[in-house]
C-alpha cells in the first residue's frame, strides 16, 4: 500500500502527529498529506477541538501541513489555507506566502489570509481571486484595488457572472456606485442569483440608481427563482407581512422552507415558529423542532430568539 492510498489515524493524537511527519517528510507526498489535512479541518468543523476531543495545537498543524501542501504545486490549498486562517484564535502562528502584493494592515491574520487567497489567484486558481474579493471588504481602501486588479482578466471570461459580481461589490465599496451597478447587471445579465439579489436592493433603496420598487421587485423574483437564500427569504417575510406581494402565510411557509432548504438557518427558524403557531402550515410540535434543530445547526441561536419572542422550543 502507498502511503497516499493509507487511511488517516482515527485517535486525534496520532493525526496530529502522522500529518506533523507528514509535512516533514522527503520527498514529500503532498496528496496523502493534503488528505491528512482534510481530516484535521473536518474535525475542527465539526466541533472536536470545542468538545475536548481534538487539542488546540491542530491549528498550527494544519496551518503549516496546508502551507506545505501549497507550495507543493497545489495552489487550491492557498485557498483553504486562507480561510482557515481568517478563523484562527487568537496566538495561532501565522504561515503566509511572500511577497504581500498589496498594502499591509496592523491584521496579521487578516493579511496573512488575503496573501493566501492572492497565491492562489496568481496561480490561476479563480477561487482565489473570488475569496481575495470577499475578504477585502473588510479593509476596503487598501485590498480593494487589487482585488479588482485580480478579477479584471477573469471578467473577459466569465460564463456564470461571478467575477463581474464581485467587480461590482468591491467598485460600491470604493465608491465607484454608477460602476457598480453597472458591474451587477452585466453578472445579472450571465444568471448570477447574487448580482440579481445586490440589484433588487439598490434598485429598493435608491442607492445609485433611481428608486423604482417594481424593478426592486422583479429583481427578487428572478433571485428566488434561482433558489437563492436571501431572496427567497424575503419574498417569504413579504408574503407573511403582505408588504409588497399578497399576504399569503401559506406562500410564505413554502418560500421559507425554500430558503432553508437554500441554507438560510433564520429561515429553517421562522418555519419552527409557524409550526408551533400553525400559521400557514399545521400546528406540529414536532416540525417544529426539527427545524428549529436545523436552524441551530447552521448557527441560529434558536432559543435567545425564542426568549425574545415569547415562545417555548417543543421537546
């Protein structure tokens, strides 16, 4: 047997250390590897490290096992790394790739991921560019620039209108709102659901564009359309209140099931509710608490809403 065919350990302990030998090793197996650190970030997503049963030090494990990984020839592991590390606690060490292609911050971390995310781009990896996108909202003014140096070649060529989507996040950000919009329509126009839904607010908000609640309107529809969860979100809560589209609880219960089905926790927990209460759908204690079980699973915290609105959680 290879060893990039070979199982990884099931005890936590033995993990962390076969990835740390792993990572050593010459000549490297980057697969088998890679593999190891798939295992470890499984665990902490699923909670291990809360429960006690995955020690804290997997963090630096699979921080410098991705590393490694990526400066293999894997560049898609940029990808992970970063995001990774945008949720690393406080006194990880930080693993980056060199030089930083954009002005620095006082983040380390925050730096280090939109290194991580910058590799990847300059390797051909969209993703890359994609979540350098994203991620430099949060220090605009000095990432936004090249986030839009990282997405201009990939807006020649996109068929699903994403790069043109987060063109046009990143331009309203900067200010650049007539380009913005501008940006959003054209992904719009390729059937990007998100480009759909940031066009249904401006247009309901005035913001760049003349405010215009039909267009608003249309917009949303063609969002939801395409099982977006916002969207559906919304066209749910307008059909429970009856603000902009008919009050219809029972339309409303099928647009929020949509929604969470879609991966919208609040969703899954306003379905909870209408079950309790029997609104639009029949009073089930026990759909009730699915998805109310479901909302907590996508990190809903069901039971402070339930306190706010007076409500008891079915057993």
């Amino acid at each position: 047997m290879t060893r990039s065919s070979a199982s990884p350990p099931t005890d936590a302990a033995a993990l962390l250390d076969e990835t740390r030998r792993a990572t050593a090793a010459d000549p490297l197996d980057a697969g088998y590897l890679d593999d190891l650190c798939q295992e470890i970030d499984n665990r902490i997503t699923r909670g291990d490290m809360i429960i006690g049963i995955l020690p804290i030090r997997a963090y630096e494990v699979l921080v410098q096992g991705l590393a490694t990984v990526a400066a293999s020839g894997r560049p898609d592991a940029w990808v992970r790394l970063g995001r990774r590390l945008l949720d690393l606690p406080a006194g990880q060490p930080v693993v980056r790739p060199t030089p930083q292609p954009f002005p620095t911050g006082d983040d380390e971390i925050l730096d280090a991921a939109l290194s991580c995310f910058a590799e990847a781009a300059r390797h051909g990896v969209r993703q890359g560019a994609y979540s350098f996108a994203a991620t430099s909202r949060q220090a605009v003014h000095r990432a936004g620039p090249y986030a839009l140096s990282l997405l201009a070649p990939l807006c020649a060529d996109d068929p699903t209108g994403e790069a043109r989507y987060w063109s046009g996040i990143v331009r309203y950000l900067l200010g650049e709102t007539d380009a913005a919009v501008a940006a959003h329509h054209q992904s719009a126009a390729a059937g990007n659901a998100d480009a759909m839904f940031e066009l249904s607010v401006l247009y309901g908000t005035g913001d760049g564009v003349p405010r215009d609640d039909a267009m608003a309107q249309e917009w949303l529809i063609r969002a939801a359309d395409r099982d977006h969860p916002r969207a559906l979100y919304n066209v749910a809560a307008a059909h429970a209140t009856g603000r902009g589209f008919a009050k219809d609880e029972a339309a409303a219960a099928g647009y929020y099931e949509r929604a969470a089905n879609a991966g919208n926790p609040r969703a899954a927990a306003t379905l909870g509710v209408m079950h309790v209460l029997g609104s639009g759908v029949p009073r089930d204690p026990a759909q009730a608490a699915r998805w109310f079980d479901w909302a907590e699973a996508g990190g809903f915290d069901v039971n402070g809403w339930l306190d706010q609105i007076g409500l008891q959680r079915p057993s």
